[in-house]
C-alpha cells in the first residue's frame, strides 16, 4: 500500500499525459487581479486536494514521520510542485481575444497541510500585458486530464480590483453530456485525425470569462 501511495504522489509530481482521466482532485479557488492602470496583472489559487492523494503526499514528504509537514518537509514540496507545473503554465489557461498568454513561476507557494488536507497558495502573473479591452477567458485546468480541478461555487472564481469597473464577467459552467451529444462526430474526427490531441479540458472546463469595453 505504501509503495501505492508513493507512486501515487510521484506521478501528481511528475504527470503523465498517458492517463485519460483524472487520479487527482481539487477544489480550487481563483482571483483574477487588475490594477488601476487597465491591466490583468495577476492570478491568485488556492488549491486544496482530496485527501487520499494528500496522505500519500504526508507519506512520501514526512521525512521525520511525525505525521506532521514542518517548514524544510513543506518548502521540498513547494519545489517539486513548482518545478513540475512550470512546464504545464501552472494550470493557468488564459486567452486573451484570442491569444493565449503564458504566466511566469510564482514567487512563493505556500504549502499547508490539516485535517487531512493538503492545501497550495500560490499567485502567478502574465508574462506580457493583458489589457481590460475586448474579451477575456481564463480557467485552471490540467490538460492531460489527470488532475481533476473544480470550483465549489461561481464565488470562486472571481475578477477583482479597481481596473474592472466598466467590465462584465461570468463564471461558465459547460454540460460536458451535452457538448459530446452535440458535437459526437466532430470530436471522434479530433480524437483519431488529430495528430495534436483533443483538448476535452479546453471544451469542457469552468471559466471565467470577461468582457470589456
């Protein structure tokens, strides 16, 4: 069961894009900051994992087995979750009219582990500047599909900050049933003739979407 457990944990580390549906999950939260200049300039998460994956995480990192995560246990895991995300844009699907924008590593993850809980903070920022003007679309999603990321509620997902007055946002919510029952031989084409892969993540996942004169 431990060796289970550690695999487990070292594959959230390193993901495969081999797997076709999710071994992880999380209930995540999102902050989509804007300054007073008119621009996007950061992404707040707050990311709490279910607790079977969070006790093999306690397992492979509890280093002193004291059940317990201290300060040099919780920075290995910052470290490794860092490293492995960046390759991925940290979950961070952004899509500014039309043009995907690239987010750099965060300057601090927070780690933090109760009552079984393994919980990530973390805060990331464009790599270029994303102006409030024209329409917006941003999401956390894996994927690979390995990792399962949701939102309890639209209230979190959410655009703050003084540059979003004269903008409209909504949290979207796709019926992945529906998409699939809709589009059935289209997304058979992409799945078998596409030599990129199908981006189901990209289809179906929560978003916030923003629109601004």
């Amino acid at each position: 069961m431990r060796s289970l457990l550690l695999a487990a944990a070292a594959l959230l580390i390193l993901p495969s894009i081999g797997y076709s549906h999710p071994h992880v999950f999380i209930d995540a939260r999102l902050q989509v900051v804007a300054n007073s200049d008119g621009n996007v300039v950061e992404f707040r998460n707050v990311w709490r994992f279910n607790e079977l994956f969070s006790s093999s995480v306690l397992m492979d990192f509890d280093r002193n087995a004291d059940l317990t995560l201290d300060a040099a246990e919780r920075q290995a895991i910052a470290a490794k979750v860092t490293a492995s995300l960046s390759k991925d844009n940290f979950f961070t699907n952004v899509i500014d009219n039309g043009r995907m924008i690239a987010v750099s590593k965060p300057a601090t993850m927070e780690i933090g582990y109760g009552d079984g809980v393994l919980e990530l903070q973390f805060a990331v920022k464009p790599t270029t500047k994303v102006p409030l003007k024209g329409r917006m679309v941003f999401g956390v999603y894996d994927r690979t599909l390995y990792t399962a990321i949701s939102f309890a509620t639209d209230a979190h997902m959410q655009v703050i900050g003084p540059g979003v007055k004269t903008c409209t946002s909504k949290v979207v919510r796709p019926d992945a049933d529906q998409i699939m029952a809709q589009n059935q031989a289209y997304l058979t084409d992409m799945f078998f003739y596409d030599p990129t892969g199908t981006n189901m993540q990209a289809i179906t996942a929560t978003r916030l979407e923003l629109t601004c004169p």
